[in-house]
C-alpha cells in the first residue's frame, strides 16, 4: 500500500515538474540560453527524441516478437499428452 503510495505522489510531482518546465520554457522565457542553446529548442528537441526513441522501442519490441519461437499448436500437444498417458 505504501509502494502505491509512493509510487503515486511521484508520479504527480513528476507530472508537476513537466509542466512547469515546458510552461517555462516554451511560454514564459523561451530565450533562456543554457550552454549556448535556447531552452525552447532543447525542449522540443528532447520532446521529439523521447518520441522516436519510444517509436523505436516499439518497433524493436514488435520485431522481437516475430523473431520468438512459437508455441507448438494445442492439437499437436494434446496428442503427445495422450501419447505419454497411455505409456
């Protein structure tokens, strides 16, 4: 219950720190320089490389899918269950 919990009020916080982030650096100072770059563009450059890394995580996963053996079918176990039965 207390992992919930916990788990909850940092989820909320993160959600928190998100959106004043964004709010902040796209709206209400998006010239702010850090390391020679404004913050609004390492904002949207970062929002479009979490995008095309989870696209590719993805893609990955789905390929990873396809590339597992498959479970022989029900029919063809069912048959070998009867066959060591009857042993």
């Amino acid at each position: 219950m207390a992992n919930k919990k916990i788990t909850g009020i940092s989820l909320i916080l993160l959600s928190f720190i998100l959106l004043f982030t964004y709010t902040f650096g796209l709206i209400i100072y998006p010239d702010l320089k850090i390391h020679d770059i404004k913050l609004s563009e390492l904002l949207i450059k970062g929002t479009i490389y979490v995008i095309i890394l989870v696209f590719a995580c993805i893609i990955g996963y789905i390929g990873y899918t396809y590339l597992k053996t498959t479970p022989p079918d029900i029919d063809e176990v069912v048959k070998e269950y009867k066959e060591y039965v009857k042993k």
